[in-house]
C-alpha cells in the first residue's frame, strides 16, 4: 500500500519570502513523487514530478521539490511566494513498478500575504 | 494538444434521481482514464479508472459505476443519489499505462444532491 501525508493543513508566508510545502511519503519499493496545484473550484495542474536521478527537481512557475529518500520526504519549494501562489496544494504518490495509481495527499492550503 | 472537457460544471440533483457526468479528452488515442472525488475542498479519492474500452477499475464500492463507450469518453453514473454522494467530481487522463505518467485534469463538476 502507498501513501501520502502533507502535515500541514495551512502554511502561511508573505509575498517575497521562500515558502516550504512538506510531503513525505511510503511505498514498498521506489516511488514516483508529483506536486499539484488547485486553484478554487478548478481541477488539478501538473507542477513537478521525480521519478529518477537528480534529486532536485524543477517545475512551473519557479517550483521546485527536493526528494530526499532517507526521510521518504518531498517537500515543495520555491525562492520567493508570489500572492498569486496562493492555492491548494497536493502531492502524490506511485509506485516504481508496472501500472499504480496516484495516491494523494489531502493537500496543503497556501496562503500569501501581500 | 490535447484537451479535455468535463460537463456540466455545475449539477444540483434531488436525493434518488440518477446521475450522468461526461468526460472526454481530445488529441490523444487510448488514453487512461480516471475519476476522482474531492468532498469539502480537500482530499482526492480515486473513484474509477480505466486502461481502455469496456475496462473499468472500480477502487471505492459505492453508489456510482463507471463506463467507456469509446476510447476518449468517460461517464460516470448512478441510478439513485445519495446525499453523500456530493462533491467535486474530477475527470483525468494520462497517456501509458504506468505510474511515470502524468495525469491531467478536468475542470471538475460541482455536483450538490439535496
């Protein structure tokens, strides 16, 4: 079985600072790690994936995940928030081997203040 | 580039009266197929998914089915609503069986049963 935990119901930050979105993760075996972004009443839009190699990974709009497999981790980041940033975030989870479904996070509220 | 549409956006339905939502998507062929649930603006449950024709996965027993008349049509159905089935109704595809595989959402459609 696979699954997601995002620790934070909310995460705060002001415009211009560097925000952290957490995600850690378990499955039997290698996964495959994805960030989401939801805005209201809207369906869910691709950021960022890793599936091998660097562990560093850069996505959309100035995102970018660090996969760090001794804390099965895969928090979300990016340098400088933006208001517009402000959206639901999810992460999710597959497992490296034949066909797995997503499994995803409830997701993370972020909020940035001007 | 492909597209895919989700309709209606909006539904408000009596307790017992039966449901269709459609999904389709454009400019791609033997695309999976899923559909998601998200109650009260967070969490995504993985409903049904499909890998072609006729081929439904059903992830969650409940009062909703799933079928796929053609290869870029999703619907998902029930014969009689229950309050608890309201929600956000996600439709989504990706291109290869596989768990590499980014998926990519529709809009959604807001469904209220009274």
């Amino acid at each position: 079985a696979q699954s997601v935990a995002q620790p934070e119901d909310q995460v705060n930050v002001a415009e211009g600072n560097p925000l952290t979105v957490k995600c850690t993760y378990s499955v039997s075996g290698n996964p495959y790690l994805f960030w989401y972004v939801q805005y209201p009443n809207r369906g869910l839009q691709f950021l960022l994936k890793y599936i091998t190699g660097d562990n560093l990974v850069k996505g959309s709009y100035g995102f970018e995940a660090e996969f760090n497999k001794s804390q099965t981790s895969f928090h979300l980041k990016k340098p400088s928030a933006l208001v517009s940033d402000s959206a639901l975030y999810f992460c999710a989870v597959s497992l490296n081997s034949g066909y797995s479904t997503l499994t995803f996070g409830k997701g993370t509220m972020l909020l940035v203040s001007p | 580039s492909q597209t895919i549409h989700q309709w209606p956006a909006t539904l408000v339905q009596p307790v017992g009266s039966p449901l269709s939502l459609e999904c389709t998507v454009e400019g791609t062929s033997n695309p999976n197929l899923y559909w998601y649930r998200q109650a009260a603006g967070r969490g995504l449950q993985l409903l049904f998914y499909s890998v072609g024709i006729g081929q439904i996965s059903s992830e969650v027993p409940q009062n909703l089915s799933a079928s796929r008349p053609q290869d870029r049509q999703f619907i998902l159905s029930s014969k009689k609503l229950l309050l608890s089935d309201s929600g956000f109704y996600l439709c989504a595809w990706s291109t290869l069986a596989g768990a590499r595989n980014i998926q990519y959402f529709g809009a959604g459609t807001r469904l209220s049963v009274l």
